[in-house]
C-alpha cells in the first residue's frame, strides 16, 4: 500500500507532463525564425471576393462563391502573390462542418494557385450587431458599411458566449492546424477597436490559450495596431510571429520596424496600403522586400464592401484616387504601374 501510494504523485507528474506536451506554448525565436526560412518572402492581400459585402456572405452556403474566388486568386498568382489574409466569423461555427468543408474547398482553390492563406479568426471593427442568413446591400459610397465585429464589441467580456467561441476557435484550427496550404492564424484583428479598449483583453489572452491547446503547425499572432498599451503588450508577449498594421508614411514605416526589431522575432505586415494617407505600393514594397517582411495590403477586386473609398469618405461616384483594391471587377487594374511594380518586387515580370 506505501509503495502504491508513493507511486501515485509520480503518476501524476508524468500525467501532467504529458498533458503540457500535448498543449503548445509559445514558439521559441529559432522556431519562427526557422518558419521564415522555410515559407520565404510572402506578399498578398486582404481578400474578400467582390461578390460579398462581409464575412458571413463570404462563408454562408448559399453565397459561398468559388468561381469567382477561383478567378480572382487567378488574377493574385499572376501579379506574384503568394499569400492571403482571409477573415472568418465566429457565427459560422454554429456549422462547424459546413465551415470547415467550405474552407478546404477554398484552401484547394488558393493552393491550385500556390497561394496560402492567414486566417483571421475574431475581429473588433465596424458592426458589432449581426444575424445569420441574408445580408443587407452595402451603403452607397461607405467604407466597410456591412462588415462585422466577432463576435462583438457587446460579447467580449460575456462569459457565458466562452464555451461556444472555444469551440468555433479549436474546430477550426483543429481541422487544418497541421495543413501547410495554411500560413498561420491571425487570432485577433485589431482588439481594442470600436470603443472596446482594454475590454477585449480578456478575449485576446484566452483565444491564443485555446489555440496553444490545439498545438497548431502553424505560428499564431495578432496584428499590433494602435498606441494601447495593454493590447499591444498581450500581442507583442502572445505571438509566434510580431504582426502589425502600418497605414501611414514610408518614413513612419521604416521607424516603426527598427521599433519592432527589439523583440527578436519574424515581422509580418497584415494590412497596409492606403493611398491618401502615402502607405503606397511604390514606398512601401520596396520597403518589405528588403527588410525580408512578408506583407499583405488592404483589398484586392473592387465590390461591395466599397473600400475604394475612405475611411468616412463620402463623394459622389468613384473617387479619384482609390483608397485600398487594385484590380476592378473586370480584373483590369486601378493603376498599371501599381501592377507592374508589384509583378516586378514579386518576380512575375521576368518569368
């Protein structure tokens, strides 16, 4: 009896060590670095398809769209892009095997074009109230007029909504956490936004806990956005990979990644290019390809989110100088030598 009972403690740790095996920690700065080596220098785009006006109308069974998905990435592969960052909403894993089934559909698509794809699982901006099924028409003229928080400023702090969220975020990153047409997953786009502040905090350090207890292949990160320190510390301590947005000057850019090489890990730009404001293609790609940055700019086909047009921008027909997207809905370009610079940084102008 003595010997069983000095057995069960050793019992115990070696249950709990293997429980801590199987539960993924934050990757150590060789292993990020090890994952640049092998994926390279990746550019792309923000994409939604121009025949959705949100996440849901993307991703929902009757508007799922891969013909027009599989046409627009055709027109990504042949400006050089090998990547895409692809938001999901965490409605759609009240059908978690519809999901899932749609989204390798769409992982064939973007791989038959030798494109990856970032996911991005929750969102703080824009609206913070939504339903399944159909989904309104876009606001003439307006930025992002439909697109959706998730799973909402409201429900961030509710936990009472945990359970149903945990379950979305470990269905979907078990499903494809050991896919390598998958390049990582982006947890949390720009926590803090729409008034939320320090209130999506708690949300931010529990979605990277379910995550670490799936144990993906892949890095996991959330973009630093905003001077709040709170969130952009948990973002910064949290991640694989330091992601982050820049819309703003090639100077402020340049300043921002010395700021940024501190903490010894892989950068990743997950939004930038917004002509107005100078975070333009012919200042900033350079930019990335020589600091080795992989890079994804806001937008690509123009359509019903309207984000050819500013943040509050109200003009009457299309503005002059578009604001994020590249290509029409006819797969010509807003601007040629915007093409033909990218084909250039990307290598596709010489093959």
């Amino acid at each position: 009896m003595k010997i069983i009972l000095l057995l069960i403690p050793l019992f115990l740790l070696m249950f709990l060590a293997a429980a801590s095996a199987q539960a993924g920690s934050r990757w150590s700065k060789k292993k990020a670095w090890d994952w640049v080596r092998q994926k390279g220098w990746r550019v792309g785009c923000n994409y939604i398809p121009h025949t959705a006006v949100n996440q849901l109308e993307m991703w929902q069974g009757e508007t799922f769209d891969p013909a027009t998905i599989d046409k627009e990435l055709g027109w990504a592969e042949g400006l050089g892009m090998t990547a895409i960052r692809v938001y999901l909403h965490d409605l759609l894993g009240q059908d978690l095997e519809g999901l899932t089934r749609r989204m390798n559909q769409f992982l064939e698509i973007a791989h038959k074009h030798r494109i990856a794809v970032l996911f991005v699982i929750f969102d703080d901006c824009w609206n913070g109230e939504f339903k399944a099924g159909p989904q309104p028409a876009p606001k003439p003229a307006t930025h992002n007029s439909r697109w959706l928080q998730s799973p909402g400023v409201s429900r961030v702090e509710d936990a009472q909504e945990y359970p149903r969220l945990k379950t979305y975020v470990q269905g979907v990153i078990k499903a494809f956490g050991q896919d390598d047409r998958v390049l990582g997953w982006d947890l949390y786009n720009e926590p803090g936004a729409s008034g939320s502040e320090n209130k999506s905090a708690g949300l931010l350090k529990r979605v990277f806990e379910w995550a670490r207890e799936v144990n993906p292949s892949q890095p996991l990160t959330s973009g630093v956005w905003s001077g709040n320190r709170v969130i952009g510390n948990l973002q910064e301590e949290l991640s694989d990979v330091i992601s982050f947005h820049h819309y703003d000057t090639v100077e402020s850019l340049e300043n921002y990644i010395v700021s940024l090489k501190k903490f010894g890990r892989p950068l990743l730009c997950t939004e930038y290019m917004a002509r107005p404001r100078k975070s333009l293609f012919e200042t900033h790609l350079p930019v990335f390809k020589r600091e080795g940055i992989s890079c994804f700019n806001w937008g690509f086909v123009a359509g019903k989110t309207n984000t050819i047009y500013g943040w509050g921008e109200h003009v009457e027909g299309e503005p002059k100088v578009w604001f994020h997207d590249i290509l029409r809905p006819d797969g010509t370009p807003f601007s040629q030598a915007e093409v033909d610079l990218i084909r250039k940084l990307t290598g596709k102008a010489s093959r």
